[in-house]
C-alpha cells in the first residue's frame, strides 16, 4: 500500500469473502500489513472469526425493519 490514504472502507467484502470470490487468507494478509495510521473498514454479515479475531473493532446491525419484509426485492445501488 502507498500510505497516500488514511482510510480505506472495502463495503460488503465479507460478502466477497464468504461466496469464494475473495480468499479470505487475502484480507487476513490485507489486515495484518495494513500500514499503522491507516484505518481499515471491513463491513457486511458474517465475518469470519479470523478477522473478528484481528480487529480492533467490532460491530453488529440489526435490522428493525426494511423493505424486504413487504416484499421488496433487494435493489442494485441500495442493498448491493
């Protein structure tokens, strides 16, 4: 990495990661030889415990309601 940023938020990798489209010994590697100062932001649902393991936070959303539970199927731009 160059070190020209301070903050990195890679959305939905965890969706890359669990459909094999991403290795996950990749982000680990990504994870473990991030430069110091930058801030990595890994987001989506079911991390594995690898990367829960190496973070230095961790948080969860819960879903209170959404348009999907009226039937709305998940739009390009929104949900992915």
């Amino acid at each position: 990495m160059s070190g020209e940023w301070d903050l990195i938020i890679m959305d939905e990798i965890m969706a890359a990661v669990n459909c094999g489209y991403l290795p996950l010994k990749e982000v680990v590697e990504l994870v473990k030889t991030k430069p110091l100062k930058l801030e990595l932001v890994l987001t989506g649902r079911d991390a594995p415990l690898k990367l829960i393991e190496l973070a230095d936070y961790v948080s969860e959303i819960t879903a209170r309601k959404h348009p999907m539970e009226k039937g709305v199927m998940a739009r390009e731009g929104i949900e992915y």
